[in-house]
C-alpha cells in the first residue's frame, strides 16, 4: 500500500527513541557509581602496572649485574619430532 513504508519507518523510529531514553535515563540514574567504579579500576590498574614496572626493573638489574663478558652461546634447538634427519651422501 502506498505510504506503508513510512509508516513503518515512523514507528521503527518512535520505538529506537524510546529504547534510547531508557538507557538515557538509566545512565543518568547510575553514572555517578559508574565514574566511581571506573576510577576505581584505573587506579588498581596503574598500581598494578606500577609493581611490575618495579620487578622487571629490578629483574634486570640483577641479571645484569651478574653478566661478566659475553653470554654464553645457547645449546641448538633439538629436531622437530617426526622431522627427516638430514644424511650424507658419498
């Protein structure tokens, strides 16, 4: 029929601005204890972020402190299992 599309867009619109005021309204209700949650987990975060700055740092410095010349060379990786072995030929 003509003019049903608009119809139908009218009220898709009225029932979009209705769940929008909802939430709206909720948020506002809710915000503040939402700001103070997401402060709260922003500061365990930096603070967590923190120790382990601290424990790497102090990591490194005790594994450089224990370094005298170069490092010794690392023993080669074994085989793949079910890898080929390679062979000579003659």
């Amino acid at each position: 029929m003509p003019g049903s599309r608009k119809l139908y867009e009218d009220r898709a619109k009225e029932e979009r601005n209705a769940d929008g005021w909802h939430y709206a309204d909720e948020l506002a209700i809710r915000g503040p204890a939402l700001v103070r949650a997401a402060d709260h987990l922003s500061r365990r975060a930096d603070a967590e972020h923190s120790a382990h700055t601290t424990r790497a740092r102090a990591a490194l410095a005790r594994s450089a402190s224990g370094i005298r010349g170069t490092p010794p060379a690392s023993p080669p990786a074994p085989p793949a299992p079910g890898a080929p072995v390679p062979h000579r030929s003659r």
